[in-house]
C-alpha cells in the first residue's frame, strides 16, 4: 500500500493539533456519539426483534430515533475522521480498524436493504409483528453494531 496519502494527511496541521492536543477530547466526544447511535439503533432493532415496545407502531418509534441516530452518526464521522487523520499510517495497517470499518459497511448495506426493500411493506405490520425480513434485518444490525464497537475498542489496544 502507498503510504504517502495517509502520511501527508497525517502531517497536516490539523491532523497534528489533534495528535498532541485534542485527542482524549475528540475521542470521548467520539465515544458519546458512538453511544447514542448504538443505544437509538439497539431500539429499533430490539422493536423489530419483538422484544420491546410491542404497543409501539415501528413507524412511530423509528420516527423519534432517527434523528437521533443521524445527528449522532454524523458527529463520530467528524470526530473517527479526526482520530484517524492524527494517526492514519497506523490505522491503516491495523487489523482491528479495517474489520471495524469492514462491518460499518456491511451494517450500511443492511441499513438500506431494510430502508429501501423491507420497510416499503411497513403498513402491513406496523403496529404488529414484524416480518422475518425485517427481524434478521434487526438481527444482523444488533450484530453488525456489537462487532464494531468490539473492534473499535480492539483498535486501541493493537
């Protein structure tokens, strides 16, 4: 792999204010985000597992969580971007990060799936029991999510 992309943005001036200054700062405020995305989305999923609030339309609990998840998912962007640009040559050979990111992709495919062909059909069960599609569809989100933030903790530590 060409590190000189990952070497220059690494070097950059903001990428070393936050090395040397902001990380612990950036990286709790990362934490909280990644808290709320997976707490609004453990919601959602747990809905559609049948687990939880089985008087709530889906609609209307996934209504309230979503700009939650949004607002949050887009705030750990900035603050995942900013921890990697302070030490992207080490982020780039390390294991741990690639799955993490590896599964972050994959939860975003199951996302859309659902969005885009499973949640279509929502009128027929959205005040009851929902689908098989859309109960893996929660299963392998509450899997996808358990697996990235193990392996964000895992990144730390390689």
């Amino acid at each position: 792999m060409d590190m000189q992309f990952f070497e220059w943005l690494q070097n950059t001036a903001l990428a070393t204010t936050v090395s040397e200054d902001w990380f612990p700062w950036v990286e709790s405020a990362h934490v909280l985000f990644m808290a709320i995305v997976a707490g609004t989305i453990l919601i959602v999923d747990t809905r559609l597992l049948g687990l939880t609030s089985p008087n709530l339309r889906f609609s209307y609990l996934a209504e309230r969580m979503l700009p939650w998840t949004w607002g949050a998912f887009i705030g750990s962007v900035i603050t995942g971007f900013l921890m990697f640009a302070a030490g992207a040559t080490h982020y780039v050979q390390n294991t741990p990060f690639l799955v993490k990111m590896a599964l972050l992709v994959l939860a975003g495919i199951n996302m859309m799936y659902f969005q885009f062909v499973t949640f279509r059909t929502v009128g027929r069960w959205d005040a009851g029991r929902p689908p098989t599609s859309a109960r893996m569809s929660g299963l392998f989100s509450v899997l996808l999510w358990t697996g990235v933030i193990g392996f964000a903790r895992w990144t730390g530590f390689v």
